[in-house]
C-alpha cells in the first residue's frame, strides 16, 4: 500500500552499506518505519530525509512491517538543531521519549503537531528546559497520566498548600499530605508553571523567563512524574543530565 504523509524523525540507524532505517512519527498513521535506500551515499537525493528531527513528506509503500521510500520532500530541515550540542540533547530526548511513548500505529496526531512545535520553539530560542518541560507534560496526558494540579487528587479539595505527589498523581492538600510522606512541597510559582503546563500545548508557547531556582524545582517535580509513570531509561536524559552537571 502506498502512504503519503507528513512526518518527523525521531530515529535513524544504519542499515547494511549505504541505507538507513528511520521511525516518523506521522500527523496521520502514528510511528512508522521507513527504509531509504542509499541515504548513507554522498549523492543521494534522499540523505537528508534520514537526519534526525527532519519534518517532511514521505511517500513510501508498505505491506505489514517495514515501509520502503518512494520519494520525499524536505518541509523543515531542522539543521540548526543538529549543529548545536545542547539543541541537539534537548531535541534527542523529546524524540527518544517520544519513540518510546508511542506504539507503531497508534495514532499520534496529537503528539506530532507537539513535536513539530518543540522543535520549532528551541529553534526559535526559547528556554530549552522550559519548552521540554511543557513536552514531558503533554506526553504524560498523552500517555493518561496527566497530573491533577487544580485540587488535591486525593479528596477533591481546592484550598492548599499543595504538595506533589507523583505516585498519587498530582496535588495532595494538607489533610491528605500522610498519604505520601515523600510527596514533593513546591512553592507557588512552580505550581502556576504545572498549571499553566496543563492548560497549555506548545503552540501557544510564548518566549518566558523563569527563575534558575523555579526551573530547578519544576525539573524535579517532572522527573518525579515521568519517573512514576513512564518509567523509561532513556540515554538522551542521561546525557542531558551529565551536560547539566557540567554546565554549573
């Protein structure tokens, strides 16, 4: 069957002397594997079609398991990010996490149009933490485990203080707090970033300045969440957290 669809990569591997296998995530078909003949050729017409955080057309048949690509056309090459180390870790974690969240075939409009809008928001120079703590947000809703942050989980309460518990899935109030002893206290501007997370997708993410100190504390709440729930060990957030250790 022939397919005709948007896509993004979000992996790229060798294949044999001068192919390469990519996974899209598609705005119409989920996540799909792609085989491009001769993209490890210097001439190739198709190289640049198998770089990672490439957006762009994908024509390709495909019978039960891999596709093989017919043509293709480059809608937004994304080199920028590939050229600069720290845009590069930041991108290959949201595709990694994304790889990782989304069965082949399962539908991903949702987190498609996500990505193709964190990728453009770290091109355009936005805090790339900031942006990917909005992306692990929608990858949790996406995944059904979106965090209750608006009232305590627990008992429905709407009058804090909060604190954050992941294995509960959101806010605790104070009458709930012995429900987890290890839930996570957070002062209020944390919280209004979690809520504005909730109500927010990419696309509407403006340029924002946060306090080092208010994104240290949102990078903990995250990780605590996506820890809980996705449970995924991920070689991108390692090397992303090994940057961070030698960026102080």
């Amino acid at each position: 069957m022939l397919y005709r669809v948007e896509g993004i990569v979000i992996r790229s591997m060798d294949y044999g002397e001068g192919n390469k296998i990519v996974t899209i995530i598609t705005d119409t078909h989920g996540k799909a594997g792609v085989l491009i003949r001769g993209a490890k050729k210097a001439r190739s017409r198709h190289a640049s079609l198998a770089q990672p955080f490439t957006y762009g057309e994908f024509v390709f048949f495909r019978g039960s398991g891999l596709g093989t690509l017919n043509s293709g056309e480059i809608i937004a090459s994304h080199h920028a990010l590939r050229e600069n180390l720290e845009l590069a870790a930041y991108a290959s974690y949201a595709a990694e996490l994304t790889d990782r969240s989304l069965q082949d075939d399962e539908a991903g409009g949702y987190l498609f149009r996500q990505l193709r809008a964190y990728l453009e928001a770290l091109e355009e120079g936005k805090d790339p933490q900031i942006v990917t703590f909005l992306y692990e947000m929608k990858i949790l809703e996406a995944s059904g485990y979106g965090p209750v942050v608006d009232a305590c989980v627990s008992c429905g309460a709407e009058d804090g203080p909060f604190r954050l518990s992941a294995s509960a899935g959101g806010a605790l109030c104070r009458r709930c707090f012995p429900r987890d002893p290890e839930a996570l206290e957070l002062a209020e501007g944390p919280w209004k970033l979690l809520r504005l997370f909730r109500r927010m997708d990419l696309t509407r993410l403006g340029h924002v300045q946060v306090k080092e100190e208010t994104k240290a504390a949102l990078k903990t709440a995250m990780r605590r969440l996506t820890d809980a729930h996705l449970g995924y060990h991920l070689k991108s957030r390692a090397f992303l957290d090994q940057m961070d250790k030698y960026s102080l």
